[in-house]
C-alpha cells in the first residue's frame, strides 16, 4: 500500500468534506443573513423618514414665525416690484404675504427631501407612515394657500389666515397646525421608533 497516496487521497477527501460543511453552513445561514440586511435597510429608511420629519417640522417654526425683519419686508417689497406688481400704500398685507411666500421658498429643500421618502415608506412601512408623511406635507400646502389668499382677505377670514400663518410657540398644542404635525409624529414614532433603538 502507497501510504503516501492514501495520505494525499484523505487530505483531499478532508478539504471536500470541509468545502460542504462550509457550503451548507453557508447555506442554511443566508436566510438569517438576509434578514438582518433587510432591516439594517429598514433601520437606515426609519432613520432618514424621521429625521426629514424633524427637519420639517422645524422649517414650519421658521415660516410661522411672527417676527417679520425689515430686510424680510423689504426684500418681498423689491420681489413684487421685480414682477411687475403694483403695491398700494395702504395694503402691506401683499408685502408681507411675498415675504412669507419667499420663507417657504427658501425652506423648499428640506419638503423635497420628505416628499423624495415617501415612495420609501410606502415600500417598507406600509400606509400609514405614507400617510402620515403625506400629510406632513398637506400642512405646508396649505400654508402656501393661505398665504396667497392674504392679500385679499377680510374680516373672521383673515383673522382665521393668520392663526394659520403665525405661531410664536411651535409647542402649543391648542394650535391646528402644531397638533396635527404632532400627530403624524406619534404615528411615524409608533412605526419607525422600534427599528432605530434595535440597532
């Protein structure tokens, strides 16, 4: 007997039979794998949905803010005058509407950024989060609307147009907007909150 041979021949026989083992180990590991991928993926949406949520929110404490600077006034003034709008002494609520207009303009980025998530969500939280985020940006909507709608307003209308527009306590839940944001918030927390703290 070429014990040398048999020796080579159970050395090759070892390496295939370690090859399987790891291949099957391999094998029946993947689904595990593949799980854990899968949420790492659904923990990294969570946190870019809530995080895009915040900065929203925050974007609506700086457009809502009741503090209108004259560089503000005057910039909105020059804006009409540029589009060829003929501003009346006597009626600044044009004025003040352009320069809440230009506010949500600048603040345009970060809506895009939440509205770019929600095909994101809907895949991977289901529809309430969408909505949820859908809503979010419902608040804005109508805050461009009622911006548009100050100038011409009059009387409980215009009264009603500036609780909307103006907040100085983006804390204070006896005001539509902030309740309704916060409420989209307990419903992104309810869903999303479980995939950040797992990690």
């Amino acid at each position: 007997v070429d014990w040398s041979l048999v020796a080579d021949l159970l050395g090759a026989l070892a390496g295939v039979i370690a090859a399987v083992v790891a291949g099957w180990a391999l094998f029946k590991s993947y689904p595990d794998w593949l799980k854990r991928q899968n949420y790492q993926r659904k923990s990294e949406r969570a946190e870019q949905i809530l995080a895009s949520f915040y900065e929203c929110r925050r974007s609506v404490a700086r457009v809502r803010s009741p503090l209108i600077t004259g560089v503000e006034l005057a910039a909105a003034e020059q804006k009409l005058k540029d589009d060829g709008v003929q501003i009346d002494e006597g009626f600044p609520s044009i004025v003040t509407a352009q320069a809440l207009m230009t506010r949500m303009y600048e603040e345009r980025a970060q809506w895009q950024k939440l509205n770019d998530l929600i095909p994101f969500a809907a895949v991977n939280f289901g529809e309430q989060v969408e909505t949820a985020l859908q809503e979010t940006l419902r608040v804005r909507g109508e805050f461009v609307a009622a911006a548009q709608s100050f100038p011409d307003a009059e009387g409980d209308f215009l009264e009603g147009l500036r609780r909307k527009l103006f907040d100085s306590d983006p804390k204070d839940l006896e005001d539509e907007s902030n309740q309704r944001l916060k409420t989209q918030e307990d419903v992104l927390l309810e869903h999303l909150r479980k995939y950040i703290e797992a990690e």
